[in-house]
C-alpha cells in the first residue's frame, strides 16, 4: 500500500532526525516537513500510522537496539551510518510490536527505504540484519 510507505519513509525521516539533530519528539511527530500539497485526509492516516512507528519506536528503544546489536555481524553498532540505523530501528519495531503486519512486508518495505535512501549496499547490509533477527525472534 503506497501510503504505508510514505508512512515508513516519514517515520525513518523522523527517527533519522532524532538521532542526527536530537529534535524533540513533540517537534518530529508535528511532520512539519511533510507536503502541503497532499490532501489533509491522506496526511492524517500518513502522520498518525508514522507518529505510532515513530513514538513506539522510542519508547523500545533499548529494547530496539539491542535486538540490532546483537546480530551485527563484523560490524559494530557505533559504526552504523545514522541512516541505516534509523531504517533498522523502524524495521525492528515493527517486527517486535506490529503483529498484524507481516513480517515480510516489513523487511520488503525496509529494503526499499535503503534502496532510496541509503548508501549503495545498505539494503543489503539491512536485509541481513533484519533476516537474522527475524529468525531468531521466531515472530
């Protein structure tokens, strides 16, 4: 669903922020960066779908990023690049908490983010994770 996606693509833009800048939550869950020229309908599902992503996601945060941790395979999480963190977060938060998603939608969806946004092997590099914490989860 294509506006899912844009709710994804708002969440990583919002928890990018967060972790590069330390924007507040209340500032990053106002969107304010988001298009005026999408319907107001349409924004509403998008910010509220995000901003659950988003305020979820920092609450677990600890949680989150251990599960990330933990299968870093040669590689350390202080080197992660802030926006493969961000997709990672976003991606793991929903593995953990949004049940009725399936799981490999989300990972699909995380891919695509990186593919985007990341560097060249990022969605590589994010599929991997992602995969092993999936299977280990047993989710």
């Amino acid at each position: 669903m294509a506006s899912r996606r844009k709710a994804r693509i708002l969440a990583f833009q919002a928890l990018y922020a967060w972790d590069a800048s330390g924007v507040p939550t209340s500032e990053l869950l106002s969107f304010s960066w988001l298009s005026e020229q999408s319907s107001a309908n349409s924004d509403d599902e998008l910010k509220a779908f995000a901003g659950l992503m988003v305020s979820g996601t920092l609450e677990k945060i600890e949680e989150i990023d251990l599960v990330i941790r933990k299968h870093l395979e040669h590689w350390t999480f202080e080197r992660l690049k802030k926006v493969d963190l961000a997709i990672l977060r976003m991606a793991v938060y929903s593995i953990l908490y949004q049940r009725d998603i399936a799981v490999q939608i989300t990972i699909d969806e995380a891919i695509e983010i990186a593919k985007e946004f990341g560097a060249e092997d990022s969605y590589r590099f994010i599929n991997g994770v992602l995969d092993a914490a999936w299977k280990e989860l047993g989710t």
